[in-house]
C-alpha cells in the first residue's frame, strides 16, 4: 500500500488484514458497508466516512412487495459474511413484528472460502423445504437472492409458487438471467457513487475534515418472475392477478378480466375489495404504476413516453397519478438516479 502511491481510497474492507493495511496508509478513505463489529465503540473503522444503504427502507420496500402479495408468512435469508445483512434482517423483523407477522429466519453459517457455498447449498435447501408454503423470502442482495433460487430447486420447491423471492441491488443483467428472473429492490447506486467520489475529493484536497456518512438510497421493488404471484386462496382473483401483471397493467380492462375470467363483475368486485381491499381497476393502475417504475429506471425513454408505454391515457394523468402515489413527479424520481 505504501509503494502505491495513491492519494485516497474508497474500498469495501472485508477483513482484518485489508483494515489494517488502509489505517496503515493514512489517506483519505471511504469505507463501503461497514460491518457492526467494524462500526463499534472500539473499532478505529468507525471514524472512517461511510457508503452505506438505508437498511429500514430497504427492507421496508421488499416487506411491503411481499405483503401486497398477500403472503403472511415471510422469511429472510442473509449471510454472516456480508456487514449490513444483520442490519437488514432486524429492520426486516421490526417492520413485520409491527404488523403481527411471523418472520423464519435462517440461521447463516459464516463463510470463509468460495467454496463454502457448495458445502451450505444443501443446509440451504432443507431449510427451505421444510418452511410452510406458500412464503415470501427476503434475500439480504442479489448474490444471495440467486443462491436461494439455487436451492429452491434442490429442495423441488416451486418458485414463487411457493416461495416467492426479492433480493437487492436490482444488477439488471444479473437479475434477468437468474432463474426464473430475480425481483430486487433498487438501489440509488449511481448518485451514491458520484457523491462518493466529491466527498472523497473534499477530504483529500482538506476542504472536508470530519468524516461523513453517505446514505445509499432504496427506490423501489423492481419485479421479475420470482415474485410475480399472489398468495390468494380465490382461484378467481388469483387468476385476475396473474393477467392484470403479467400484462403489466396494459390493455387490461375490467370488462376483459370478467370476460376472460366468465364470472360476474359484481361478484369478482366484491371479492377482489373483500380479500385485496381495492377495486379491480385500482389493481390495474397500480400494475400500471409498477411498470412505469421500472421503465424510468431502465431505458432513457421521455415522461411522455413511459406515460404511453405503461398504458396511461395523457401524459398529465400518468403525472399526476405518479405523484400522488409515488410522492414526486416521474420526472424528480428519474432524476435523482442521475448526478
């Protein structure tokens, strides 16, 4: 480290060796995703500034995707080796344990080696197999969202027909290969990794002296395949579900669902506002919502555009609509990806 001749460092620290070597340096560093035992009392770490994810929201976001679902059995998967999954797992559990929901989590070994996985991969499964179905899980990120997937087919376990699962950082290439397709929340990377750099440059040029804690952004659930189900014991509304978002909301009317469905719309209204507790067409307009979601953060399309793609009648309603449900404008959502 000292015959490299850098100037500052911004760098995840995995182990004791690596911390050693950057305090050793003495330059200006950012520490990415501090771990508890790194962020105690005695750790010299914890006067390092610090990228990290809003464990809460993050985990807010991929409760509330789940129960929306209707799943009321819900479990967590995080791993010992990863510093903010114990974070996450607890935000996770006070979240649900505020909604009287039952949380089974797993009980991750530590992992030393890459090879590790191919040993836990079974411990794994047979965790899974024995959980009662139909369940949400919740991955600590993508990585572990893959190996889940992973074992859910050794242990034969249906995916998301019993269980459905979300993990985090929402890698596009990453999530659209897995399989089936990985749902994830989305992570303000990108603006994180911009103000990570302007920090980085205060503290090396003396402009900044303390350090700083950068929070990391969660946007949104962006679903995928793993999650795309709906936990109803209703044959009818599951059914009305499964067209309503595997079109994404787009071109589906109440009169085709009740068409497709050959079942009265009043009883189908009645049931959907007994078990969901929102009408059909609310059902379609926040499908609708969901893919306009994923357009803004994934292609460069105009508002105007997305507006039109995602089945909205005027872009002025699309707007209007997102900002009544979203907080902000479609536009003020996109931007904040950017610098």
């Amino acid at each position: 480290m000292k015959q490299w001749g850098g100037t500052g460092i911004i760098a995840r620290i995995p182990n004791e060796r690596v911390a050693r070597r950057i305090l050793e340096a003495g330059l200006p560093t950012i520490a990415i995703g501090l771990t508890d035992e790194q962020l105690a009392a005695d750790s010299p770490l914890q006067y390092l500034s610090e990228v990290s994810s809003d464990a809460a929201e993050v985990s807010r976001l991929a409760a509330d995707h789940l129960l929306e679902r209707r799943f009321r059995r819900l479990a967590y998967v995080g791993s010992n080796d990863r510093g903010w999954s114990s974070r996450r797992e607890s935000a996770f559990r006070d979240y649900l344990s505020a909604r009287n929901v039952n949380l089974h989590v797993y009980p991750a070994p530590t992992r030393k080696t890459e090879q590790a996985w191919e040993r836990e991969q079974a411990v794994l499964a047979e965790w899974i197999r024995n959980l009662p179905k139909p369940i949400g899980l919740f991955a600590c990120d993508d990585d572990r969202g893959r190996e889940v997937l992973e074992a859910c087919t050794l242990a034969g376990c249906r995916v998301p027909e019993d269980v459905a699962v979300v993990g985090v950082d929402n890698d596009e290439v990453f999530c659209d290969l897995a399989d089936p397709p990985l749902s994830s929340v989305s992570l303000n990377i990108e603006t994180a990794g911009y103000r990570a750099a302007q920090l980085l440059d205060g503290l090396m040029s003396g402009r900044i002296r303390e350090p700083r804690s950068l929070p990391v952004e969660a946007l949104c659930v962006v679903a995928r395949r793993s999650s795309e189900i709906f936990a109803v014991d209703d044959d009818d509304i599951s059914a009305a579900l499964q067209l309503i978002h595997r079109n994404q909301g787009k071109d589906v009317s109440v009169e085709r669902i009740v068409d497709e469905l050959a079942v009265s719309r009043r009883s189908l209204e009645k049931r959907f506002r007994a078990i969901l507790g929102r009408s059909i067409l609310e059902e379609v307009q926040l499908a609708k919502l969901e893919h306009s979601k994923r357009l803004l953060l994934e292609t460069p399309h105009s508002v105007s555009r997305v507006a039109k793609l995602a089945g909205f009648g005027t872009v002025g309603y699309f707007i209007q609509f997102f900002q009544q449900r979203v907080g902000k404008t479609p536009g003020k959502f996109r931007s904040e990806l950017s610098h």
